[in-house]
C-alpha cells in the first residue's frame, strides 16, 4: 500500500509541476492560447488531433503484437 500512495504522489507531482510550467511560461510571453484557438482553423485542428490519436492507436497496436 505504500508504494502505491508514493506512486501516486509522485504522478501527481509530475503533473502539478508540468502544470505549473506551462502557466509560468504562457504568463511570461504574450502568447494567449485560448485565443489563438477559439481562432484557429477549425478542420486543420481536428485533423491535427486526428492524427495525434491515430499515432497513439497504432503505437498501442504495435507494441502490443511486440509483448
């Protein structure tokens, strides 16, 4: 049960700080990313996230016909 609780705080850790960069870094810029994708071309982004998605499926296929 230990190593569970260690794991997942650890996890969560990891996303906090990666979460934490992000903010610092967007507030040190004048980028506005929530703009920029309100404003986006709405077909490219899906096809971006599309594509994004297909990559996870067929990594996911692979390697599970390598295990």
């Amino acid at each position: 049960m230990g190593k569970r609780v260690v794991s997942w705080g650890l996890k969560i850790l990891g996303i906090a700080l990666a979460v934490g960069l992000l903010v610092w870094t967007v507030r040190r810029t004048d980028a506005d990313p929530l703009h920029e994708i309100m404003h986006s071309n709405r077909p490219m982004l899906f096809l971006a996230f599309l594509c994004v998605g297909m990559t996870h499926v067929l990594a996911s296929y692979r390697w599970g016909t390598l295990l």
